[in-house]
C-alpha cells in the first residue's frame, strides 16, 4: 500500500497593502513646529540671557527720565539749586534758564497791570495751554512734567484777560545734582561737578516712576513665565499620577478620584484662585509666587487627572498589559516601562497647552492686583500699571501685553502641532 507523503510549500509572507505596511511616521518638525519652539525658546533667552546683555536694574529710577519715551543715550546738564539772584531789568518775557529740570522766567513790569497770569502750551497746542500760576510777581520757574520739546509761554492780564507776553523755548536735558549722587554718577563727597554727564539709554523708554522698561521686561518674564512652566509642571504631574493610579487600580479608589475631580471642578476657578491667594498670604519681602503655584496646583489638576485616566483604562485592557502582569512585573514596572511611554505623548500636548492658560492666570491675577506683589514685577503687574497711562504713554502697556499675546501664542501653535504630530503617529501605529 502506498502511503501517501505530504509535501509543504515554503511559507510566503503575505502582500499587504501600503497602507498597512507602512512604517508608522516619526515625529517630524513641522514649519508651525519650528515657528513656536523656535519662538518660545526666543522668549526663555530673552528673559534669561537678556539681564546679562542689557545690564540695567529693573528698579532702579530715573527722576529725570519719567514716562520718557525710547532714547539712545544723552547727555544731559547737571544743575544745581535754584538760583536766588534778582530777575533784574527785562523788556518782554524772557527765558533765563531752560533745561528738563526747570524753566525760570521772568518779565518787566507793566502798568495798570496788578496781577499776572502764566500759560504753558505745546508748540502746536491751540490756545494758551495749561494755567500754571497767578499773582503779582515778576518771575516764574516751571518744575512741571518738562520734556525735550518746544512749549510755548504766555503772559496775560489775570483781570482782563489781555496777552501781554510770549515766548517759546526747548528745554536741554538735565539733571539734578541730587539724583546724579542719587544715582552714583557723581561722588557724594563732590564739591565741583561736570557740566554735562551721559545717561543711560532707554531702547523702550521708561515707566510713570523712571524705571526701564526693556529691564522690566526681562525680569516681569522670568516671573511669568517661571509661574507658566513651573505651575503645569506641577499640576499635570499630580494629576496624571492620580489619575493613572485611579484608571489602573479602579474600584473605590477610582470614584473617589473622579468624585475629588468633579468637586474641583464645580468651582468657580478665578475666584477660588483669588481666595486661595489671600489665603495663603503674603509675608513681608515676599513676591507672591509661591502661593499663586500652590493656588494653581489645587485648583488646575483635574483635567490631566481625566485625561490619563482614560488613556490608563484603554490601555489596562491590552494584550501586551495582561502578558506583563502574568510574567510577573510589578505595578511601578508596568508603569514604567508600558503605560508611561505611551501616555508620554499625550503628557506633553497637555504640557504646552497648560502654559499659555498658566501664563494668562499670572497675567490676570496680577493685573488686577492679586498677583506678582511689588517690587517684583511680572508682565501682568506691568498691564497694570500700564493701564493708569494709557492715553498719554501707550507704549507702557503694549510692551507688556505684546509679550503676553506673542508667549501665549507660540506656546499654543506649539500644542497643536505637538497635537497634530501625535494623531498622526498613533494613527500610523493603529493601522
């Protein structure tokens, strides 16, 4: 009989098609990727790196330089106390002395004329101006707001009303005496002073108390954004460790976790921030950051903490999970080496999209005053004080809220490429 013998073909793999044998696609650099990593690292040099550039003391201030705009370094006269010698004879309204500290004025007097009355005025300002002083004297000395402009002085009757006198001058740039030594640029002890001494520059001028705006900048940044990465850093980490836990263990310890979440998340958040900022108070010296980090923290969890717990509980139920718990590895080793490495990207897109609404928060807060407290600043407290000058110094509030609009911008391009970058990698990984 004749057994029969069973011949095997080799085995073939089978041809799929591309889009199954595709390799699941890496994480690529997008242009927008580029554009927001590239902008948000900008914004961590300047705020980090600047003060070593630009090596100016953000509170330090400058009397004579009030709500200047930008300037590149001038020279300015150094004057003393006001002269107390006679006006002397004089035939119209005249100028004796013009210099951002002071204008001294003087005039001769007039008959029938009991009481004088002196305007300023811009030089293209219709109409007398601002009423400076009235009364019977024969000089005047201008102390107010002066800036390097031309004004333009009008003498008038104070009883009739008649112009008698104008003038026009440009005051130089001066300093006193006082604020040099104030600001060392003079020894204390000097007797003899130079005539003209070279001020810093002010490339974005400066605030309604002198102080530089550029070196405000930098130092409001390291407090903004150090509460923008810190504070998420913190948040999400609690709330992915509680929420991954709460997915993995589940039973009780999971409704707790979700019922903590929901009650959170049922309050009001900025004025539960707020109290919790009173709260935790502020000592004598202190900034304020840490209670604003800790304010965060409470209240700022839940998201990430639902957010991995479902990506825990989808990934509870996988084979590979299952494999790894019969072998023998233990909860910290599944953790470490299957649920964290793929939770990771979503971790992240969670991360870049928390700093914009951080740096935001500290911006609020502390625009209306619950904030960054004095003397450190952040670019929140410097909208504040900003917004008191807005009609007549812009600048002092557009700098501030520029960097917030460009910061809170490049950090969400930078979460939703990161997020556009992670659907398409786990989208290659499923097919």
């Amino acid at each position: 009989m004749r057994i029969p013998v069973f011949r095997f073909a080799p085995w073939q793999p089978p041809v799929l098609p591309d889009a199954e044998c595709a390799a699941p696609p890496s994480w690529r650099w997008s242009p927008s990727l580029l554009a927001a990593a590239g902008t948000a690292m900008a914004m961590l040099l300047f705020v980090l790196l600047g003060p070593l550039v630009w090596q100016q003391d953000p509170s330090q201030q400058w009397l004579s330089q009030v709500s200047s705009g930008p300037t590149s370094g001038i020279y300015a006269r150094v004057v003393g106390p006001i002269s107390t010698k006679g006006v002397g004879n004089v035939s119209r309204l005249t100028v004796l002395e013009s210099n951002t500290e002071r204008v001294q004025l003087a005039w001769p007097e007039v008959v029938s004329v009991e009481r004088f009355r002196l305007y300023r005025a811009k030089q293209h300002q219709s109409g007398k101006g601002l009423p400076l002083w009235q009364g019977r004297g024969r000089s005047y000395t201008d102390e107010l707001q002066l800036r390097r402009q031309i004004y333009r002085y009008t003498l008038v009757d104070a009883d009739t009303g008649m112009m008698l006198f104008s003038t026009e001058t440009r005051p130089e740039p001066a300093i006193s005496v006082f604020e040099a030594q104030l600001q060392e640029l003079i020894p204390a002890s000097a007797t003899v002073y130079p005539e003209y001494l070279r001020l810093p520059a002010h490339p974005l001028g400066t605030d309604a108390l002198g102080r530089d705006i550029l070196a405000r900048l930098m130092a409001g940044g390291r407090s903004s954004l150090f509460v923008g990465i810190v504070a998420p850093l913190l948040f999400i980490s609690f709330g992915a460790i509680f929420g991954g836990l709460a997915g993995y263990i589940g039973g009780k310890f999971d409704q707790f976790a979700m019922r903590s979440a929901d009650f959170v998340v049922a309050l009001p958040f900025l004025l539960f921030m707020i109290l919790l900022r009173i709260a935790f108070g502020i000592g004598p010296g202190e900034d304020g950051i840490l209670p604003l980090i800790l304010a965060m923290l409470l209240l700022s969890w839940p998201s990430s903490a639902r957010l991995i717990r479902g990506q825990v509980l989808a990934l509870r139920s996988q084979p590979f999970i299952d494999s790894a718990r019969l072998s023998g590895v233990t909860t910290w080793g599944i953790f470490r080496r299957h649920i964290f490495p793929n939770v990771l990207p979503v971790l992240m897109v969670a991360f870049s999209f928390a700093i914009p609404q951080a740096i935001f928060t500290e911006a609020f807060l502390s625009f209306i005053g619950m904030g960054v407290s004095p003397p450190s600043t952040s670019w929140g407290a410097m909208c504040n004080d900003g917004i008191k000058t807005l009609l007549s110094h812009p600048g002092q509030l557009l700098w501030p809220a520029a960097m917030i609009s460009i910061s809170v911008l490049a950090f969400n391009i930078l979460g939703d490429a990161l997020r556009d970058t992670a659907d398409k990698r786990s989208g290659g990984v499923g097919q």
